[in-house]
C-alpha cells in the first residue's frame, strides 16, 4: 500500500475499500510508473 500511495499520492483512506487483487493491480501499475525502464526488461 505504500508504494501505491507513494507514487499516486493517495491516502490510506483511498485503498481500505479495494480488493486484494485491486490491491496487487495497483501495486504493479505504481512499480511500472516508477520504474519504467525495469517494466520493460531492459
């Protein structure tokens, strides 16, 4: 939940009504945006 609220600046409140699985969605669309070279294999 860091990492989401980190990169897309949202507060804990934000994330209490999503899923597990929004949760891990999320999570990965953060770690693509902050790293984008990583996302892509290089």
């Amino acid at each position: 939940m860091a990492d989401i609220a980190f990169v897309f600046h949202w507060p804990p409140a934000a994330m209490d009504d999503l899923s597990v699985a929004e949760l891990m969605q999320w999570r990965d669309r953060a770690a693509q945006r902050h790293n984008p070279e990583q996302s892509r294999g290089s």
